[in-house]
C-alpha cells in the first residue's frame, strides 16, 4: 500500500510540474511570442510552413508590455512553448520569471543583435526598436538564424519566407524615405516613448512626449512644459496612439491650438494568420498621416 501511495505522488508531481509533457507528443514545434510585433515577424517567417505552431502569449488589446503581469493561463501557455520570441531590450519585464519556471525553454530575443543600437534613455535602452522599418527587418533577419540554428530541418522554408518579408519592409521603407525626406516639417509631439526610432530613421524631431510612461497623466508641471514647447513651434502637430486615451493630449490641444493626428505603434491586433501584412499596412497609415500633418 505504501509503495502504491509513493508512485501515486510521483506521478502526481510529474502532472503539476509539466515534466510528463503529454500534451507534446505531436512533434510538432511550438513557438510563442511575447506580444503582437513579435507575432507578425514570426507569422511571416513560418507562414504555411508544416509542423509550426506560433501563438501569441499576450491578449490582442495588451500593447506594449509596460509593466505587463504574467497571469496563470501565461504561464501554461509557455509551459508548452518550445521557443519564445522576445522583443528584448526590457520590453518584457517578467523574462526573469519565464526562465525561471522553465529554464530550458529556448529564448530568441530579436533586438540582441550588434545591428540594433539601442537609444538610451537616462541610461535605459528604448525597447521600441520595431517602429524603425531598418530595425524591424534586423529584428526579421535575427529571429530567422536563431530560429534556423534551432530547427535546421525546416531552415529553407524560413529562409525563402524571411527575404519575401524583407523584401517588402525594405520597398515600404524606400517609399516612406521618397515621401518623408522632403517633408518641410520636421517637429512632432507623441504621446508616449514609442516612436524615437521611427523619428530617427526619417529624421523626425520628437519635440516633447506628453506620457512617458503610458497610463501616467503628465503632472501640471510636465504639462505646463509641452504646452510652452509647442508654442514655441510654427507648426504644431501632437500624435495621439489608438491604444490610450486621448485625453491629455486634447487638452494640450485646446491649449495650443495644435492639431491631433493618429499613430500606431502597432502593438494591438488579432493573433490571426490573416494579419500577415499588418505591419507594413499600418506602417503605411502612419505614413499618410504622418505626410498630412507635416506639409
Ligand atoms: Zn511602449
């Protein structure tokens, strides 16, 4: 009877810690992203490709990580992943935690290449590397090797997808330096740090942010200071995200008499095969705004 209880335990054990696995006896290879830009780089690199499952951990209305709490159904999530893919650069706060509970889990962090110079912020790397077309294909190209190095079998597939996905961020990044560069307007105000590398790619003077960190409310001093920016400008465009409220900024906007516009960092959307060109189709939403607010 004793002996029959200690088995029990031990299999007991084996279910609660996931060492049994079962749910992974199909082969097939299980790779989970972070959160929505990770998803479309990985979606285009395996897109048809047999075998490959990629599932987006975080929900579509998430955005950016800032702060983002890991739940439960996260964590059982990962307790399947194979390969998580990661933005890096302290995006996703809770990676300490991951690799904790599941120290063999492989990890591809996209912006941990030398081709990605991070911009510091006091000190800290801005995380939003992808709003930059240059090092959003980077990001593309660096997912691709490591993920080549781990399934060299189905590494052609990945490959011949990988340069399609290029090939069309590079024509879209040509086309917005043809329309951007002579725009005789250079001066914006977002709302929060997502858009540094986009600016600097096209030469874009990020004039003032009004949230630093989004779902804080500038106090009336930081406020006060964007107000006295953007009157000091001849002319005044303040660009609200689609994700956050854009109460602060209409205020600021009443203040100045500046007009709002929309861009998108591109951090919310349906983890659906469907949205496989999402990127590059926002990215040129943003351009057309972009051109409207700045001639
Ligand atoms: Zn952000």
């Amino acid at each position: 009877m004793k002996k029959f209880l200690s088995l029990a335990l031990i299999l007991l054990t084996f279910a609660l810690t996931g060492c049994g696995n079962s749910e992974k006896q199909d082969g097939r290879l299980k790779i989970v992203t972070s959160f929505y830009p990770m998803y479309l780089d990985v979606l285009n690199i395996t897109r048809g490709v047999e075998g490959v499952d990629v599932v987006n951990l975080t929900p579509p209305q998430t955005g950016c990580l800032h702060d983002y709490q890991l739940t439960p159904e996260d964590m059982k999530t990962l307790e399947t992943a194979d390969i998580f893919v990661v933005n890096g650069l302290g995006m996703e706060a809770f990676l300490d935690k991951v690799t904790e509970a599941r120290p063999d889990l492989k990890i591809i962090n996209a912006s941990d290449t030398p081709k990605i110079v991070p911009i510091l912020e006091d000190g800290v790397p801005n995380p939003h590397v992808w709003m930059s077309l240059t090092y959003s294909i980077e990001q593309v190209k660096n997912i691709l090797s490591k993920l080549c190095e781990l399934d060299p079998e189905r590494a052609e597939k990945y490959r011949m997808h990988a340069l399609e996905y290029v090939d069309e961020l590079t024509t879209l990044r040509d086309e917005m330096h043809i329309s951007l560069d002579m725009m005789p307007n250079k001066d914006i105000v977002t709302f929060h740090e997502a858009f540094p590398y986009l600016a600097a790619e096209f030469r874009l003077n990020i004039v003032a942010v009004i949230e630093r960190e989004p779902g804080t409310e500038p106090t009336p001093q930081e406020l006060a200071d964007t107000i006295e920016k953007i009157n000091a400008l001849p002319v005044k465009v303040i660009f609200t995200e689609p994700q956050y409220s854009p109460k602060a900024a209409e205020t600021i906007a009443r203040e100045t008499g500046a007009q709002l516009y929309e861009l998108d960092p591109i951090v919310t959307g349906e983890a659906k095969p469907e949205n496989l060109l999402d990127y590059p189709d926002r990215m040129l939403t943003n351009t057309l705004t972009l051109i409207k607010a700045l001639q």
